[in-house]
C-alpha cells in the first residue's frame, strides 16, 4: 500500500531489483511505490552494494520498537517545525547519514553530522545531540572531536555560555578547501617518488601521472569551491539580481 509502511516481500523484490541493475524509479513502479520511499530504503540499509532484504527488515523493527520505547522529548531538545512529518525527518537524516557513511565517515559521526545539517538553528549544544540521536554524551564528544579535527564543524558559546556546535557556510567551504589541500599533497608525495626511484622507470613515469593528475583534480576543486562560495551566501529563491 503507498504510503504504508514495506513489508519483507517488497524488501526482497527491491533486493532483487537492485541486484539487477534497475532504477529505483523503475523498482517502485515495479511496487506501485513512490520512487522516494525505494531510494531511502537502500540508502539507510547499506545503499545499493550492501542492501540485503532480510536485514532491512530487521533494521527497521528494531528502529520501530526504539521509537516506541523512546521517553518524550525533553526541555533541551528541538520539537519539530509546524506541518513537518517527524517520521519523514527521521527518515530523511537517516538517509543522509547513510551518504556521509559511504563517504567514510563513521556510522556515530554521520549521524551526527546529518543532525546538524537538518536542524534550522544550523548548531547544537552535546545535550541536545544525545538526546534527538538517543545515544551517550561520550559518543556524541567522540564523533565531535573528528568532525572538529577534519574542519566540518566549529565550535562557539551561547548567550548562557554553553557550548554549541555549528555548520554554517563558511564551514563547508572550509572543508572543502581542506581536503583539496589533503588531496593536493598526496601529489606532493608521488613527485618525491620519482626522484627516489630515478625519472627513467616505470614506476616513476606511473607516480609522475598520479602526480599530475592530482594536481588537475586538487587545483579544479579549489577553482570551483572559489566560483561557487557566493552559491552558500544566497538565499533560495533569491533574484539573479540578488546573486549578482
């Protein structure tokens, strides 16, 4: 039934269509289902090289039997907006932890990053973190102090000077920036290979490609972050007189 919630069947149908290379668009059609409740279903259980059927399905009770378990929101927590669908946010910060995963962040860390991105203050204090994500403070401070250390959040006190942690624009510029440095000294590196192992051999023709190569992609991304920053600062639905 749209709308209801998928049943293992329709799990296993999904696995087997994702097996054979199919489109979400053309799985959900398959399943009389909206295109968007196929694509957060795989990208919450592993994306499409992990998702198995049966383990989606116990993913998900369990997920269920959580929610009802969990004590209601306390004075520290954020309700949601006005007209928003709170099992429609859940799902979509699950999703979107989901994508920072297959990106390499840990599962802990993603999810505290997607927190942070769909909140609409754009930061929050670690009692507010445990408490939406129903973990300990000791996992919210971990996943804190990577995200810190690879400049994907920064922190600052409130009026009541507690601690908050933020994501903003000039965060993901930032960060942005930085892991084109990262990318541009491995660079660096396989140059310094070709001196090493003499200009003439093979293994340093094949390190002066990487080389080159990794400075095409670094310089590119800086370039496009530079181009693109004032993107960040405009507002949706802004006039190109406004962007200008």
């Amino acid at each position: 039934m749209p709308g209801g919630r998928l049943t293992q069947q329709e799990r296993q149908q999904i696995a087997l269509g994702v097996a054979d290379g199919l489109a979400y668009a053309e799985i959900a059609r398959r399943l009389e289902r909206p295109t968007s409740t196929v694509t957060r279903e795989v990208m919450r259980n592993g994306g499409p090289t992990a998702y198995r059927a049966d383990l989606a399905h116990r993913a998900t009770e369990r997920r269920t039997h959580r929610r009802r378990k969990a004590a209601p929101q306390g004075p520290g927590t954020s309700a949601q907006a006005p007209g928003r669908d709170a099992e429609a946010v859940r799902e979509y910060e699950e999703v979107f932890a989901t994508v920072f995963m297959q990106s390499g962040l840990p599962r802990m860390t993603a999810r505290v990053l997607a927190a942070l991105y769909t909140t609409d203050a754009g930061s929050l204090t670690a009692s507010e973190l445990a408490a939406g994500l129903q973990v300990s403070p000791a996992s919210v401070s971990k996943a804190i102090t990577f995200l810190e250390s690879q400049g994907l959040i920064r922190r600052e006190r409130d009026e009541r000077r507690r601690e908050r942690y933020v994501v903003d624009d000039d965060v993901l510029y930032q960060s942005t920036m930085a892991s084109a440095r990262a990318t541009a000294h491995l660079g660096d590196i396989a140059r310094q290979g070709v001196t090493v192992l003499g200009p003439d051999s093979p293994a340093a023709a094949r390190l002066e490609n990487i080389a080159r190569f990794v400075d095409f992609i670094s310089e590119s991304i800086m370039r496009a972050a530079d181009h693109a920053r004032e993107i960040l600062h405009t507002k949706p639905g802004a006039s190109s007189e406004d962007k200008a």
